[in-house]
C-alpha cells in the first residue's frame, strides 16, 4: 500500500463538462460505470460557481433551475462514484456570474477603462439570462460569495478535491483595482492591460487563492487545492501559493485555420513548466477532446488527438480529458473510444513514471519570448532531452545539475545572471549563449569577457540573402552532416564583434549579395560580392573547466521561421559539441519524433512519441527501425538485464559496444516507453 495521499498517486482523469439542459439525463450508477470503463480514476464534476449544482443557501449563488426537485443529484453522484472507487474532484468557476447579481451587486463586476462591464454571450441563441464577468479582487469571488459556497458544499458533501476554473486575473479597471494597483506598484494603473505590470495578474490571484485555499483547509485540510497555471507571462511560484496540485490546458484549436494551427511543443512546454516546480506533485494536462470551442460538439481528427495526449504522460504529466457533456450526450464516439484506449496505455506506465526523475544534459533557461521557443523546437525536433528553467528559478544550484545551459536570445541579464554564469562554467559548465544580450551597461563588460568577445558590439540591421560559412575545414564540429556544403543560409540581426585571443571562430557571416527585391534576376549579377569575412557567427570560448559557445545571430528565429533541416542540425551539433560524451541520448533523428528520458528505481525509461507528418495529423505514419544508444557512464547499474517496450513491442533485443548500450525499436505507432532494466 503506497503511503503517498491519493492524489499523489496516478492519476487518469475524466472531466465531463456538463450542460445544465442535460441534468435530467445524468443517472449516476450508468454515469460512474462509463467513466470508470474509459479508464479514469477521478472525476472532475461541476458543483458550484456560475451554477450552484446542488441546492444552496449562499445568497447570489446561482442555483441550477434543471435540477430534480426528489433528489439531491449531488449527493448521488458522490456516492455512485465513490462505489466505483472514483474519486470526486468539485469543480467551482467563479469567474462569471448572472446579470441577476450585477442588478444587485453592481461593485463585484469587472470595468473596463470607460467603466463598462464585460459581458459575455450577450448574442448567444436561445432564452439565456446574461453572463458578467466579476472582478478577482471584489467580494464575488472572495468573501461574500466564493468562500461561503465553499464552506457550503465542504460541509455538507463527501468531496475528494475542490478545481478552480478560469481562476485567473481577468484585466479590470474598477476602483478597487486602481488603489490596489497604486498600492502595489506607486504608480497608477494604465489605460491599457497590456502595459500592466507582468506580475499584476498572478499576485491579484495569489492573494485571491490564499483566501480560497485556506477557507478550504480550514474545513477539510485532506482535501487538495487544484488551480491553473499558464505558459507564458506569470511566475509559476505564485501560481503554486495556495494550490496542491497545478494544471495547465494546452489547448489544441485547429478551429482557427491550418495557418494558425497551435505549435507541436505546446503540451510538451506547457507540462516541462510544470514539472520546474520543486517538490510537487506531477502537473495535470488538460487537453479538450474538441477541435476549438467553436467545434465543442465534435472532436478532434483521431490520429493528432493521440499525438496531443500522448505528450502529456511523455513529458512527465498526468492526463486530464475535458469532454462536452457526459458519454450518453457525446455526438462523436470517437472521443469515447479516444481517450479509452489512451487510458489503458497509460495506466501501463503510470506506476513506473510516478516519481520517475528527468535526466536532461540540458537546460533552456525560460523567459517566455519567441526565442525560447525556436530552442524548445530544435531541441525536441533532434530528440536531445533538455529541463526548462524559470526565471526564478535560475539560482547557481539548479544550474549545476546540467551540463549545459542555453541562454536564449533577449533573456534579461543582471549582476546577479553573469555572476552565476561564471561560476557555472569555471566549474565545469557549458553555456550556449544566442545574439543580441539583453544586458545592462553596468554588467556588458563582465559579460563580454565571459563570451570570450571584445567590449564593443554592434547591432547589424536585418540581413537578408546572407550566409553561414562554416571555418577551419574538416573536423569542425558544428559542420557534422552538413561536410558536403560551406554555406547555409542566413538571416536577422547580427551582433557585430571580435573574439579575444584564444577564442575559437568555427562560423562566419557572408554578407547579403543583392538587396531582397533583386535577389532573382539578372542571374548574371548573382556573385557573391563579399565570399569571405572574420565577422564571427559562432565562437568558442573556454574558462576554467568549462566553456562559452557564443552565437551571435538568432538561431532560434531560423528555426521559428524557416524550420530548415541545415538550422536543426546546427542546433544538434552545437549541444553535441558541448555536451561531448555527456549526452545522454542519441536517436535515429527524423523531425516529428520525440523522447524523453527519465529514471526510477529499477533503471531508465523512454518515451517515443511520434507526430511525424503535417499537422493537423489525418493519419498515424508508423515509424520503423528507431536506433537508439545511451553511454554506459547514464547507468547507476553494472549491467543491463533486459529491454523492453511497456505498451507495444516488449523485449527488445540490445548490445553493449563502443561504451554505449544500443538498442533497435522496431516499430512506433504513436507512443512507446521502453524501459532500460539496470541490475
């Protein structure tokens, strides 16, 4: 019997997302027996907010009108799950309120900079009351309203988890938030959010959540606190203030056209954030059966709502499906037979990745910009297992578990970032640092010598039909694989400079030969005017026992823009270079293919997740012949005993050679984890 409390085991979670014209079509025995047939072991389920799923007594929680009046469908509910041993997580979304309760308690709403309220679904078809969005620092969603719901429903029913939906600071302009404002930061509130401070949003909803989570465990200190965190714009540490357990919802919107298709790594980012927060459970991802809101009714093709799930559990989270309505009411029986077959996958390995570290040569230092992501993109694309890093999280010590540590382009640097940094590398570390710095004056200096630049750096402006050139011919590691040319292509901004003595260039800048608009014709002026300059694009630099690799043009943007296979295996050959014989994984490379690596108490495991083919995925593409090697100095074992594929190819043949164990996965539908047995 595991001594951890029931949400710190595996958890498979179900969340039907009911519709209030549907409750008299809710029988709990038939609806705890489907659920618990499609794999989860915990339901999310509504109870209180915008609708009051149980009869309250909390004045201005509104009451779900549909509700049967010979029974407490609540009560019943609880009880049918909790025969079928599912445990019972309430849902409460106090973000929204009905127009009934502006009329009353017009100073619990959000404003906007004219002093308008927001209103929501005011053109939506059908006899529906108006839905107003409420203010996270008024008494709505604080005191008079939220914290008495809860005390409410926690006393009264046997509920295993309380989830706050849509918990998050929605921008308002009323006069509480001006003063709190004016509190916080001594300067007035804008006119516009995006001009807020970036920390505005996550301390309103700390403090909003530490009056929530503590009204809870103040009744029942057993039962979690579920809450949200986002990707982008937020610290995580705030998030994490009064909350048990932390989700994400890395939506898959196909609904807004295959130009706007959401990038592949967003469950994989989303969950590797979550995963930085020291201490705590596994995060939950959230990911909705349905193709965007709009298509809420019908579900996502098949083939790329496998790939999407299976990056959650791949990347070191737990699952949760949000499903529009309950089994009987979904139109699309896809998405039933969907998530049932993942679930069964996944309660495979679950015991296996529960507690399971990440091994990762690499970390990405995480600032939220455009940058970070190209890295995220080569990093998973060449299957090199990497940690993300927050901002504030970067202290000296997280830093030294890693080999090497890429700071992205634009990633804010202080006093306190270069002195790390050095220490990092004097000790044995090895920094990748991208194009223009985001430094102070006062620390350019120290940086520069760290680069192993000179102190004066100018900013080109945007090159095009410019040029990589690689140097000093055979052997230069960051040409591997691409030997057969000396050019690849180039544009954006360079950071103009000259290495110090001792300071290796293995890449030069070839100047634009044609402005973009002549770049055609004639083809007879289309000579390189300038075939060779010293202007560095990658150099080398060692300090102490570690080393600089400073490129100083925008890697990352190739790759956000361009996805070019030459920009990929540059990326792949700089974290080979400085990794050396300390990276932890090498695979048959092909751009759609994910692993992961991890370590529990019997070894190490694997994850290969395939989304190869263009997005969204109509069909599955299998994969065949992965080859695979890990250096023997990864294993804590003095042998290998076995090799095995968990959901689909079991015992895999392997073999120890040159200092590497190698081994041949046969074939990859979507998901494998393959186990590495160390004795």
């Amino acid at each position: 019997m595991s001594s951890q409390v029931w949400w710190q085991q595996p958890l498979r979670i179900i969340q039907p997302n009911l519709q209030v014209k549907d409750t008299a079509l809710i029988d709990p025995e038939r609806l705890a027996r489907q659920l618990k047939e499609m794999g989860a072991n915990t339901i999310v389920f509504n109870v209180g907010g915008i609708y009051g799923w149980y009869p309250s007594h909390v004045p201005f929680h509104h009451v779900n009108e549909y509700l049967p009046q010979h029974m407490d469908l609540l009560d019943e509910v609880i009880r049918a799950f909790h025969h079928d041993n599912l445990k019972f997580v309430a849902r409460v979304d106090f973000s929204k309120a009905d127009d009934s309760v502006y009329q009353m308690r017009p100073e619990w709403f959000v404003r906007n900079s004219e002093g308008e309220p927001e209103i929501i679904g005011a053109n939506r078809p059908g006899n529906w009351s108006l839905l107003m969005s409420t203010c996270i620092n008024a008494g709505y969603r604080n005191e008079d309203v939220a914290a008495p719901v809860l005390t409410e429903m926690l006393s009264q029913y046997d509920i295993d988890g309380v989830f706050f939906n849509n918990p998050g600071t929605i921008p308002c302009q009323c006069g509480r938030c001006r003063d709190k404002y004016m509190d916080l930061f001594d300067v007035p509130m804008p006119a516009k959010s995006a001009d807020f401070d970036r920390s505005w949003g996550s301390i309103c909803l700390k403090h909003n959540m530490e009056l929530l989570g503590g009204t809870i465990k103040s009744i029942r200190p057993d039962v979690p606190v579920i809450s949200y965190y986002n990707l982008f714009n937020e610290r995580l540490e705030d998030r994490k203030a009064a909350a048990d357990l932390l989700c994400t919802e890395p939506q898959n919107v196909l609904s807004q056209g295959s130009k706007n298709i959401p990038e592949f790594w967003k469950p994989a980012l989303s969950i590797k954030l979550g995963r930085s927060r020291s201490g705590g459970a596994a995060p939950l991802g959230i990911v909705h059966s349905c193709p965007g809101m709009d298509w809420r009714h019908t579900g996502l093709p098949p083939a790329d709502y496998a790939f999407w799930l299976t990056q959650i559990p791949a990347y070191g989270g737990q699952i949760w499906h949000s499903l529009t309505g309950i089994p009987d009411t979904i139109r699309d029986k896809r998405i039933i037979q969907t998530v049932t077959r993942f679930n069964s996958q996944a309660a495979k390995i679950e015991n296996e990745m529960n507690g399971a570290e990440s091994l990762a040569g690499a970390a990405l230092l995480w600032s939220a910009r455009p940058s970070t992501e190209g890295w995220a993109d080569g990093l998973i694309n060449r299957q090199i297992p990497f940690d993300i890093i927050p901002e504030e999280q970067a202290e000296l010590n997280t830093l030294r578990r890693y080999r090497a540590l890429i700071v992205p382009e634009h990633y804010p640097v202080g006093e306190a970032e270069v002195a790390r940094w050095r220490t990092y590398v004097e000790e044995g570390g090895n920094l990748i640092v991208e194009g223009a710095v985001n430094a102070s004056a006062a620390v350019r200096v120290e940086l520069h010598e760290l680069l192993g630049i000179g102190p004066s750096v100018t900013i080109s402006e945007s090159l095009v039909a410019s040029y990589l050139r690689f140097e000093g011919g055979a052997g230069n590691p960051l040409q591997r694989g691409l030997e057969e040319t000396e050019l690849i292509p180039h544009r954006g901004r360079v950071a103009y400079c000259k290495p110090v003595e001792g300071a290796v260039v293995y890449a030069t800048l070839v100047p634009p030969f044609s402005p973009l608009e002549s770049v055609g014709a004639p083809p007879e002026r289309a000579s390189l005017s300038v075939e060779h300059t010293d202007i560095p694009l990658a150099i080398h630099h060692t300090r102490g026992n570690g080393s600089v690799l400073y490129i100083p043009f925008s890697l990352s943007q190739l790759i956000n823009e361009f996805k070019l296979g030459e920009h990929y295996q540059l990326l792949d050959n700089a974290l080979d270079f400085v990794l050396g014989e300390q990276r932890l994984l090498h695979v048959t490379s092909i751009t759609g293919l994910q692993a992961t690596l991890y370590r529990n108490e019997e070894g190490l495991l694997i994850h290969f997740v395939n989304g190869t083919g263009r997005r969204p995925l109509t069909s599955t593409i299998p994969l065949y012949h992965i080859e695979a090697a890990i250096p023997l100095t990864a294993l804590q074992g003095e042998s290998v005993s076995a090799v095995k594929g968990l959901l689909e190819c079991g015992d895999i043949p392997f073999r120890i050679e040159s200092g590497e164990l190698r081994f041949t996965v046969p074939k990859l539908e979507v998901w494998e984890v393959v186990k590495i047995v160390e004795q």
